[in-house]
C-alpha cells in the first residue's frame, strides 16, 4: 500500500508538470478539452489519496494507542502482586533451619535477588502455598485477556501460568525447601506458614531459579517491546 501510494503521488506530480506544457504548445479544442479532463482526473486521484492516507494511518494511530494501552495496563496488573519466595535451609542453628526470605515486584532488581539466595536455593524444587499458585494464575488471566497485549509479553507472562498441580504432603523437618506464597490487595497469604505445609507443585516440576527467570523475563520483554518501538526506557521506572 506505501508503495502504491508513493507511485501515485509521483504520477500525478508528473502529470502535473507536464499539463501546462502541452496545453501551451497546443491550440486545438481538443487538446484544451484533454487538458482540461487529465487536470480534472489529478484533482480526484490527489482527493483519493488524501483519504487513503487519512484513513490508513488513523486507523494505525488508533491501534498503536490500544497497544500501549494494553501494555501499560499489564504493568499494572503485575505491580498488584507480590510474590514472597521462602527458602528453609539444611543450615540449623539449636536445630532450627536457617529461613531465607526475598519479596519479589515488578520494581525488584533480578541480580539482587539471586545474590540475596544461596546456589542450594536457587536449584531447589519450588513449592506453591495456595496464595503463590492464585497468585500466578490471577495475574495471567487478567493479562493475558487483553487482545492488543503485544504477543511477545503474552508469551513472557505465559511462562508463569501453571496448568496442573499436585498437593504434596512434604514430611516435617524435610530441608532444603522453598516455597512461594503471594499478597496483593485481593490475595491474603496470612495463613501461610513459613514449611512445607499445605503445598504444591506444578506436575512438571519448577526449579527456584525458572522461577526467578520466568518473573524477570515479563519485564525484560516489556522494555524489549518499548525499546522495539522507539520508546526511550532510560528514565522510566521499570
């Protein structure tokens, strides 16, 4: 279509030029009458194009501002849950397990975290509380409903999103474990305990650190996107 239209504006630039010079070398009726019909034709096709381009590009603005829209609406969906990651270590000081406790956001910094974790924790099997399991499959649903959600981030928060859960009864002083709970204003985890009470695990099996990678991953293809598009990240609060 942008081919089409620049061919036609060169065409009619064209003709333009060349109009004035037939009509003044010629001085027969119908060569006036050509003239006068050919500088008719221009007018229509030049109106033409003016609402091609009109509707085209409107259309375009339109899109691009549901789009940003959507994104931006995402971010705030993410920015409502935090998730609160749990490590019981086989460290013991007087036979208790030495118990990690890092709070993921959306303003969270990924090195910080995983510098924050011990390699033991971030290769442990994760354990969903109910409110870390709710939590993950509320903010994919409200995310992912948007249809102008750019493909790419859908694909990101998607990571998050399990399917299939198992209740796992983990024994008492089972160690090393980690477990993930959530809260946000919709989701209480007040009667999440810190072990392996009450958990679950996706059917497929989530390390700490795909989890950490899979949260981090949704902000990353969120400036990736802005970037993409000409949007200078630089001074936002991502």
């Amino acid at each position: 279509m942008k081919r089409f239209l620049i061919f036609s504006l060169l065409a009619i630039l064209a003709i333009s030029i060349i109009l004035p010079l037939v009509s003044s070398c010629c001085y027969t009726g119908i060569a006036v009458s050509m003239a006068t019909m050919l500088s008719g034709l221009c007018g229509l096709a030049t109106l033409y194009i003016a609402i091609l381009l009109y509707d085209r590009y409107g259309v375009e603005a339109k899109a691009k501002e549901k789009i940003m829209d959507a994104v931006n609406a995402a971010i705030e969906e993410i920015q409502k849950v935090n998730f609160v990651l749990i490590f019981n270590s086989d460290d013991k000081d007087d036979n208790a397990p030495k118990v990690y406790v890092v709070t993921l956001s959306f303003h969270s910094k990924k090195d910080f975290v995983t510098e924050s974790l011990t390699p033991e924790a971030l290769s442990s099997t994760l354990y969903y509380k109910y409110s870390g399991m709710y939590g993950c499959s509320q903010l994919c649903q409200r995310t992912q409903s948007n249809i102008f959600l750019p493909q790419s981030i859908v694909e990101a928060i998607q990571q998050l999103n399990v399917f299939t859960y198992e209740k796992q009864m983990v024994s008492e002083g089972t160690y090393p474990l980690t477990v993930l709970s959530a809260y946000s204003d919709e989701i209480s985890n007040n009667a999440d305990t810190l072990d392996g009470k009450d958990t679950f695990i996706p059917k497929q099996g989530f390390s700490l650190v795909q989890f950490i990678d899979a949260y981090f991953g949704v902000k990353e293809s969120i400036i990736k996107w802005y970037k993409d598009n000409g949007i200078d990240t630089t001074n936002l609060n991502l």
